[in-house]
C-alpha cells in the first residue's frame, strides 16, 4: 500500500519509534532486494496467487519506488549503524564540522578577601576552691531548714486558696437541684409540642387481603407444589414398598427434641444460678483481697522507711566517691581535649579530599553532557537534510471494477452491496415468522399459566385451614411450656437466694476472725514502737561492744593461727617419721603373709597331687580286679577289645 500511502507517509511511520532501527533496516534491504525475494518468498507466493500478479503487482512495483525509498533506508541505516554506505557498498566520506571551542572571558581576577586570624579560646578549666561555710554546715542542718521552708509555703498556700476563697460557680449545685432545672428545660422546649393526633384503636381485618400475583410467583409456587408432590408419591411408593413409613420414627424424633429442648433451658437456668453465685463470690473476693492488700501495704511502707534510712548512707558513701572522681576527672580534663583536636583535624582532612574527588567527576561528567548533545545535534541536522518533498500518488475508485487483488470470487462494490440487500430481506422474512411463532408459544403458555393458579387457589385455601389448626395447637402448646418454664425459674430464684444468704454468712464470720487478726497485728506494732528507742540505744551500744570484741578476737585469732601453726609443724614432723616407720611395718608384714601364702599353696598342691595319684591307682586296681572276676567267670572281660567274643548264655 506505499501507492496510496505515500514516501513521506511511509518515512514517519518508519520514525515513529515502535521498532528498533537494526529491525528496520533489515526489512528494508531484504525487501528491496530482487535476489533474495526469487530465492526465499517468490515460490511460495505462487502457490496461493498468481505468477504474473506476484511478478508485475508486488515484486515490479516495489522495485518502482527504489528510488524515491533510498533516502528513507540510507536514514535508517545511519540510526542503525552510524555510517552510510554508497552504491558500491563503500562507506561515504564524513564531514568533520567544525566546533565553537568555549574560552573563558578576560574578567580581572578578584583580590583575595583578607580575614582576620581567629582569636585563641582557651579551654583550660580551672576548678574553683570549695567555699569554707561548707564545712560549717550539716547535713542534718540542711535537711532541718528544707522542712521548715516547706512548712511555710503549705502555710502560705493554704492561706491563698481558703474555702473564702472559692467561686459559687453553677455547677457545684448538688445532684436534686440539677434534675429539678433538667425538668424546667424539657418542659420550656416541649411546650411548642402542641399537635396531639387521635390514635384509635387497632381493629384487626375481618377478610383476607386479595393479592395479584404475577407469572413468576405462580410459576414458583406450582414448582413449589411438584416438589411436594414429588415427594409425597415417594413416601407412598415406599410405604407400598416397604409396608411401612418413618412417621413413628418422626414422632419420636420430635420427643427427643422436645426433651433436649427442656433439658437444655434446665441447663441454661443452673448456669444462670452459677453465674450469679459466681458474681457474687467474686464481689467478695475482691473485698477481702483489698482489705489484705491494706494490710500488706503497711508491711510494705514500714520495710521501704528502712531501705530509705540504708539508702540514705549509701548516697553519703556515694558522695564521696564522687568527689575522689572529680578531682581525678579534672586532672584528665586536658587529655580530652587534646583528642579532640587531633580528631577535628583529622576529618577536616578527610573532608577536603572527598570535596576535591566530587569536583573532578562533576567537571568529567560536565565535559561527557556537552560531547552527547554535541553529537545529538549533529545527528538531528542530518536527518532534517535527508527528507524530501514527497510524490503524491492515488489511485481513482471505480466502484464496478472488481480490486483485481489475485483472491477467489472477488466481487466488486456494486455487486457486494446487492448481495448485501438480498441476505437482508431473507433476514426480515425470517424474523417475521420467528415472531409469529413466538405469539402462539406465548397464548399456549398464558392459557397454562391461569390453569396452575385457579389449582394454586385452591390448594392455598386449604392449607389456609390447616395451618390454623396446626398454629392453635402450637400456641396452647408454648403456653403450657412458658408456665413450666416460669416455675422452674422460681425454683432456682429460690435456690439461689438460700446459697447467696449461705455464702454471706460465711464472708461475714471470714470478715469477723480478719479483723481480729489485724487488731492482734496493729497491738504488737503499737509495741514494737514503743520499744523502738531503746532498741535503738542497745543497738548502738551492741555495735561498740561488738568492735571492741572484734579486735580482741582479730588479736586472739592472730595468736591462735600461729599456735596452731607451730602445733601442725610439730605433728607433721611426728606423722612423717610414724608414716615411714608404718611403711616398713607394712612391707614386712605383707613379705611375711606373702610367703605364709606360697607355703601353703605348695603344701595344697602336693596333697592334691598325691590325691590324684592315689585315686588314679585305685581306679586301676578295681578296674584290674573287675576284668579278673570276669574272665574267671565267663572267661573273657567285658571289654571288646579284650580279644575274646562277646557270649551271651541263653536263658532257660
């Protein structure tokens, strides 16, 4: 379509920018090429048009338009590869353009600005002298004034903001005065209220409200009603078939679950007995454990005034320690300032060559942005040269001539919009006959539709009088069962009320024997205060007592340790010589038990031996003496390896 399109159409089709230039570019020379065209696409074109339409229409003219294409593909060759190759397929000569170099301007250099050499701070520290009044003063002083000042300023507070002083402001009024005014305002506001309408009284309807149904309602309710039906040939096929149906097993069905109903609300109420009697043994639960929080917080307050007294000379011994710091620390004072300043110079250091780095990429990549627009430019003035005015080229319609494009049964405009009126009146013969047929469906139907509702009517009417049956029942039914229910909740009100009373008269003796026990506990503190002061003065007499005691121990322990000592050189000295007499008592004793144990190992083994000896020879006399017997007796042994055969007599 380049006839109708147009070169300069076609180039900004190829510019838009929807395909790479590499890809272009091959397209173009493939196209454009006879060769290439004969070896790969020529055959297989022929064989679904025709060879002078392939060879005239297509290869022919696209061959026509070489010319004016060749800037177009010389374009897309310099995208694709920079360069742009002749008809002999050398590479053209480039121009080299000649470039504006920058040069600064000859501006008169700025005097450098001269600035005034900073002042030297010195950061010496110099401690001051401990004020002399300090060792004048106490701590006890201290803390004495503290409270006496404190005790002026509640006096002075107290003064200022008197009961006197107070605002009559309107909502410190009590809480009847507040309703009272609450009511006046409700009733200013609905005075305007005057419109009272009449409301009669309900009459209920003496008929049934007539409804209109509509198609789908009836076509619900008949389908409504086959499944019913469905169902109920299914019980009576069943019924014919078995010769019995589940209405037994539904009855008691329905018992069971009146029964698990029944004992579910029992379960219900003795859950609600349990939660009441738990609610109120919680209340009580939580009574007596503020009360024995009350009494735990004393405990406590009493143990923290002692850790407080501790603390309290633990932060004296603190302070002094403190002070030993400081002294030390200002002594070392200048060696931290002396790190500082290595450090500071250290990272200006480091600042300033990564300052100089940063401002040598910046000036690279400055001198990078400047070649790229460079060669931009260059290349957008080249392609603006490259484009023509473009040959208008069209082609005159004729709306009988057939396109002539090598397909099938091609038809031209006059002929198609013929055809076209034709399909298009069988389109509206056959609508007409759909719509007569659709008609007739919908009388059918509407005829259907009037029969299922007079039944439909029918049958409501009757379920009508069977379902108020069935609701009466229902109703004396629930009303039998809500008296069942308001007796058995009676019964647990009562039940619950009697283990409530039960519960308090146990909290109440609980309550009696605690408080008993915190009047035995506040005497024997009321005791214990009192004898606090002269537990105090013993104490301090006991820690003398207990220092003189501890050096006359430390001297009695120094002396015993070296008693001791020179008792335990004596003794090793006595059990080294004991030990080395022992040693040789010993090795004596076992030589002698040693050899006591070969001497009667060798008598045991002789009287062994000789034992064995004398049964050997036993055995051999009485084995000799039995073979005698035999041979006098039968005249051979028993032996069959005495030579002679074994002969045995008969008997009798």
């Amino acid at each position: 379509r380049l006839e109708e399109l147009g070169v300069a159409e076609y180039r900004q089709f190829v510019s838009c920018g929807y395909g790479t230039a590499t890809a272009l570019l091959a397209m173009l020379q493939y196209s454009l090429d006879v060769a290439e065209l004969e070896r790969w696409v020529k055959v297989e074109w022929c064989k679904v048009y025709d060879v002078r339409y392939v060879e005239e229409e297509i290869i022919a003219k696209l061959q026509g338009f070489a010319a004016e294409l060749k800037p177009v593909v010389d374009e897309v060759e310099f995208k694709a590869t920079g360069t742009v190759k002749a008809s002999d397929s050398t590479v053209l000569p480039t121009r080299e353009k000649r470039r504006t170099s920058p040069k600064p301007f000859n501006i008169t250099a700025p005097k450098p600005r001269l600035i005034p050499e900073p002042e030297a701070i010195s950061r010496e520290v110099k401690a001051l002298p401990v004020p002399a009044h300090l060792h004048n003063t106490s701590l006890a002083d201290v803390e004495e004034q503290k409270k006496k000042r404190l005790e002026e300023e509640k006096q002075r507070v107290a003064a200022k903001y008197g009961e006197e002083h107070v605002p009559k402001l309107a909502s410190r009024r009590d809480g009847a005065e507040g309703e009272e005014l609450a009511r006046k305002v409700e009733a200013e506001r609905m005075a305007e209220c005057t419109f009272k309408p009449r409301v009669g009284k309900y009459v209920p309807p003496t008929e049934d409200a007539v409804v209109r149904q509509n198609v789908a309602a009836v076509l619900r309710e008949d389908a409504l009603l086959k499944q019913k039906q469905a169902k109920e040939y299914e019980l009576l096929k069943r019924y014919e078939q078995d010769l019995h149906d589940g209405s037994e097993f539904h009855r008691w069905q329905e018992k069971m679950k009146e029964k698990d109903h029944l004992d579910e609300e029992k379960r219900v109420h003795t859950r609600i007995v349990e939660m009441q009697l738990a609610r109120e043994s919680a209340i009580e639960a939580r009574e007596f454990q503020e009360k024995k929080n009350n009494i735990l917080a004393e405990h406590q307050r009493g143990e923290f005034q002692v850790e407080m007294d501790q603390k309290k000379i633990e932060l004296e011994n603190d302070l002094v320690d403190k002070q030993k710091l400081v002294k030390q620390t200002q002594a070392e004072r200048e060696n931290a300032r002396l790190a500082e300043e290595r450090e500071a110079k250290n990272r200006a250091d480091r600042a300033e060559q990564i300052r100089r780095e940063k401002e040598a990429e910046a000036e690279r990549k400055r001198r990078e942005d400047e070649q790229e627009m460079e060669r931009r430019k260059d290349l957008i003035k080249q392609i603006r040269a490259l484009e023509k005015v473009p040959v208008a080229r069209f082609k005159q319609f004729d709306a009988a001539e057939q396109p002539c494009q090598g397909l099938l049964e091609e038809m031209s405009h006059a002929e198609l919009w013929e055809r076209l009126k034709i399909v298009q009146s069988q389109n509206a013969q056959e609508l007409e006959e759909k719509r007569e047929r659709q008609i007739g469906k919908k009388l059918d139907k509407q005829n259907e539709i009037h029969e299922k509702a007079e039944t439909l009517a029918k049958i409501r009417d009757r379920a009508r009088d069977e379902s108020r049956t069935r609701h009466d029942a229902i109703k004396s039914k629930k009303q039998e069962q809500e008296e069942a229910q308001q007796r058995y909740k009676d019964e647990c009100i009562e039940e619950v009320a009697m283990k409530i009373q039960k519960k308090k008269m146990q909290k109440r003796e609980e309550e009696l024997r605690l408080r008993k026990e915190l009047k035995e506990i506040s005497m024997k503190r009321q005791f214990l205060a009192a004898n606090a002061e002269m537990v105090e003065a013993k104490k301090h007499g006991e820690q003398h007592a207990g220092l003189d005691r501890e050096a006359h121990c430390r001297q009695a322990n120094t002396l015993t340790n070296q008693r001791r000592q020179n008792e335990i050189k004596g003794k090793e000295m006595m059990l080294r010589s004991a030990n080395r007499q022992s040693s040789a008592d010993g090795y004596k004793a076992m030589q002698e038990a040693t050899n006591d144990r070969l001497r009667r190992a060798h008598a045991a083994n002789t009287a062994l031996k000789q034992d064995i000896l004398f049964a050997n020879q036993t055995a051999r006399n009485s084995q000799k003496t039995l073979e005698r017997d035999l041979r006098d007796e039968l005249g051979h042994s028993s032996s069959k390896y005495s030579g002679g055969p074994l002969r045995i007599p008969r008997s009798a």
